[in-house]
C-alpha cells in the first residue's frame, strides 16, 4: 500500500487535473442514477403493485 502512495505522490498529478476527475466520477454516478436506477425502481414498484391488484381477488375466493 505504502508503494502504491509513493507512486501517486511520485507522479505528481497537478489538483486540477485531479479535480476533474473527481468531479467526472461524481457526475457518472449522477447519470447512472438517472438513467438507470431510478427507472428501474419506479418500473419495479409499478409491476409489484399490479401484481398485487391481481393476486388480491384470486385469495378471497379461496
């Protein structure tokens, strides 16, 4: 671990370069988050709760 920090530091990566990625990591996550997680969620939550619906008549008759 300690090998892997000296490299870094070795480096010398200036601040902004390192800020911009951090603020590109953080803005793939937001995209993520949009377009892939929170459709499915809400896509999930619609399905169960259809789903739901349909199983509540089919247990009363029983």
């Amino acid at each position: 671990m300690i090998q892997i920090f000296n490299l870094l530091i070795a480096a010398d990566f200036s601040p902004e370069v390192t800020n911009n990625s951090a603020v590109g990591m953080i803005g793939s996550f937001i995209a993520a988050a949009l377009l892939i997680v929170i459709p499915a969620t809400a896509f999930l939550i619609f399905v169960s709760q259809k789903d739901s619906l349909d199983r509540a008549p089919a247990s009363r008759r029983r």
